[in-house]
C-alpha cells in the first residue's frame, strides 16, 4: 500500500478513480516513478543543466521529458549528468498461486557531478493476475514489457497428465486391434 500512497501524490480525482478502478499499467508505473526519481534528484539542488545518458536507452525520453518539466535543461556539453541505472518491469513468480505473478517496477537514476554521486531509486512492487498481461503492457513497446515466468508445475503437469495419456493411448490401441480382430 505505500508504494500506491507514492505514486498517488498530486493525482486528480479522474486518476484516483481509474487507480483504484483497474490495474495501473507497467507504463503509467515507470512515468510515475521516473517523476519520482527525477524530483528526488531535482531536489538535490546540484545542477540546473544535464546530460541524460544512455543515450539509446529506451527510457531515456521519459527522464528528459521529466527532467525538462521541472525546469530544468538537457544539455550534451553540461557539467552535470543524469545515469539511468535502471528503468524497467520484472516480473516473477507467486508461490501460493499459478493464477498471479509478481509485478517489479523499478527506476534508479544516478546524478554524477562535481559535488559527487546522488542516487534515486523509485520501485513498486504488487501482485496482477497473469490475464492482466495483456491490459497493462503495451505490446509494441520495450519499455514495458518483460518475460513472464512459466506458472510453476504441479502433480498433475509432472505424474498424472502423462499417465493419462499413455493410458488412453494405450486403450485405443488395444480397442483398434480388439475390434479389428473380429
């Protein structure tokens, strides 16, 4: 619940609703906590320009864009600079259930300058059920999708499926020739 109650600051009543009407999507999970991530370093007070490295990073657009509506600028020749560490959806598995998966979302910025390092991680951690994959990833974007982990395994998938089905396999064979016989 604390993780909601952060990314929850400075919402309207609209987001409020939809917060709590649905599962927030793994987009609206990294632009919350990359703002996040952002005011923690803009409070810092270090540096009003920066450069935002990597530059191919998928969520590089996402921290300028934050960077930039604080007021601050984005500049290649600054003394300062904006390293993503990490911005990205992980799911893993939820032992007490095949049905659910564990959603991580997490972003790490890191602001290098002469003053010295000033790290800010931003993370988000709740359960979804596996058929809420579809509604909260985008699927043509990298940003926010992840590999799934396979549901675990149960009796039936290791002992009892495959007994089923060589034993039904082996009761048509024995019917084809029986009947086949007379």
């Amino acid at each position: 619940m604390k993780a909601v109650l952060t990314l929850a600051v400075g919402m309207s009543l609209g987001n409020w609703l939809w917060l709590f009407c649905q599962v927030p999507t793994n987009f609206f999970l990294l632009d919350s906590l990359s703002a996040q991530a952002v005011q923690e370093l803009v409070s810092a007070g270090v540096c009003d320009s920066a450069a935002v490295v990597p530059t191919e990073s998928n969520a590089r657009w996402l921290v300028v864009e934050k960077w930039s509506a604080m007021g601050k600028t984005v500049s290649s020749f600054s003394p300062c600079t904006v390293a993503i560490a990490d911005c990205a959806i992980r799911y893993m598995l939820h032992p007490p259930s095949r049905d659910s998966i564990v959603r991580h979302a997490r972003v790490e910025l890191r602001l290098l300058s002469s003053a010295g390092v000033h790290r800010a991680i931003a993370e988000h951690r709740d359960t979804i059920a596996r058929s809420d994959l579809v509604s909260v990833e985008l699927p043509r974007s990298e940003l926010t999708a992840s590999p799934v982990p396979p549901p675990p395994r149960t009796l039936w998938d290791d002992l009892l499926e495959p007994v089923v089905i060589v034993a039904s396999v082996a009761t048509t064979i024995l019917l084809l020739f029986t009947a086949r016989s007379r």
